[in-house]
C-alpha cells in the first residue's frame, strides 16, 4: 500500500476535522465515497481510518459509519498515547511555533547518564537542550539525548526545525516506540532562568525512550511544562470482561494441547 496516498488521506481528514469542516459528532463520508473522492482502494482509506480512531479522532460504528468524535479544546492538547513532533502539535493546536537551540552537546555516557536516560555507558550521545516557543511564549523546555551514530549530520539549525522529520524524510527512519512517564517536578534554575513561571512552583514532565523500527532506542527527553498552558491527552478503549476470558480460556487451551503433546 503506497504510503504517500494513505498519509495524504489520513493528513487531508485529520485537517478537516480539527477545522471543523467535519463537526463534532457528525459522520464523516461513507467509506464508498472516500475512496471515490480520493481514488484509492478500500484498504488505503481502512488504513487512514484506523490510524484517526486511534489518535481519538473518529469513531467507527458497524453498519453506521465513522463519527467525528474530536473536540478542539482552548489550551493546547499534547497526545500521550501517540508519538508526534513539537512542530506537528503545533500545527494541530494552530499555533505559532519555534524553537532555540540552548545547548548543542557531543557527550560519552557515563554511569548517571545511564542511569538517567537508559543508553548505556561508553555510547555517544548528542545533547540538546531546547527551548520551545508557542505564539511568542516560552513554554516547554526540553532536554533532548539522541543517539549520535544514528544521525551524524545532526546540527543546530535541523534541531530548531524537527529532527524527527529530519529523521524521518531524510535518512529515512520509521519511528515506531515511545515509552513514556508523566510526573509533576519542582522547578530547577534552568526552568526559571528560560521561562516565566508566574508564581508557579512545579512543572508538568513528560519523559519518554523512543526506538526506531529495528528496536534500537534513539532518543531520551524529558520535556518540562509550563502547568498553565497545556493539557495532555489519551483514547483508552475498554474491552469487554467477555472478551478477556474467552481470550485467556482459548490461551489456555492452547497450553493445555501444547502441554499433552509434550506429554506424548
């Protein structure tokens, strides 16, 4: 399946219903015609919804169709449950972006970088410390590791644009995995000497390893929030208590089969 044909779709939807072509709670056109719009087979725009249900955006009812179940919100919606660039977010919030490259590092992990980021001691690293601006604002600073024989043209200039889509459409990584923690952290010097915290005693922190395709991890970040301006976001989808045991039950038939073959 061509990726560029799904990616424009998925792109071309996901933009309609965050400008609201496509209102809260109204269906979206039916699958026959989406393909007829876009002129691509069934599968590619399967694919392009699949990935917009499960980003939160839609919501597919058997033998009704797909509805738009999005709301945009007044702060700005950072996703949890998906992997995506600064750039990107903003430009989903509709915000006006950019980005300061504070420190541009070449590092070997020692003990306490391994400890902290998960690359193991002895590894290069690149260290990038970023400061991310939202509509004239200082808003998040970010604290970036990245595995240095992975990306070794990596500059400053490509660090104040996006390095995923530097990594991405330039040396061609697929960016798979990203394991994540949210914590509440007292402010350090640093938050304080790049943003205005107004009064405020702690940040919101996202931290996350990320890995590419091969399962290699490329990057460690902690990035720290200003707690008035963001919110962050997740689609959970609950299963069925049903469904779970006629899951395990099957598992353990299995298992009891693979069990009795040993047994013979």
């Amino acid at each position: 399946m061509p990726k560029a044909i799904y990616d424009m779709i998925y792109r071309d939807l996901k933009e309609k219903i965050e400008t609201e072509q496509y209102a809260y709670q109204e269906l979206l056109p039916s699958e026959h015609n989406l393909i007829s719009l876009y002129g691509c087979s069934r599968n590619t725009v399967r694919r392009a919804l699949a990935e917009l249900a499960s980003e939160g955006y839609i919501q597919s009812m058997q033998g009704k169709g797909v509805r738009n179940i999005y709301q945009p919100v007044d702060q700005n919606a950072y996703t949890v449950g998906g992997i995506e660039s600064f750039k990107e977010a903003s430009r989903r919030n509709r915000r006006m972006s950019a980005t300061r490259v504070l420190q541009f590092t070449e590092l070997t992990a020692d003990a306490r970088i391994e400890k902290r980021t998960g690359f193991p001691e002895g590894t290069e690293v690149l260290y990038i410390q970023r400061l991310r601006i939202l509509d004239g604002k200082p808003l998040i600073l970010d604290h970036n590791y990245f595995l240095r024989e992975l990306m070794p043209e990596l500059t400053p200039q490509i660090a104040e644009g996006s390095v995923y889509e530097y990594l991405e459409e330039e040396l061609g990584m697929n960016i798979v995995t990203s394991k994540r923690t949210l914590t509440v952290e007292h402010v350090t010097q640093v938050d304080e000497k790049y943003i205005d915290l107004k009064g405020y005693n702690c940040m919101a922190v996202i931290t996350s390893q990320t890995f590419n395709d091969e399962g290699v991890q490329f990057e460690y970040t902690q990035s720290r929030h200003h707690p008035d301006y963001f919110q962050f976001q997740d689609v959970a989808v609950r299963k069925k208590s049903g469904a779970m045991e006629g899951s395990l039950k099957t598992e353990l038939r299995l298992a009891g089969a693979q069990n009795r073959r040993n047994v013979r």
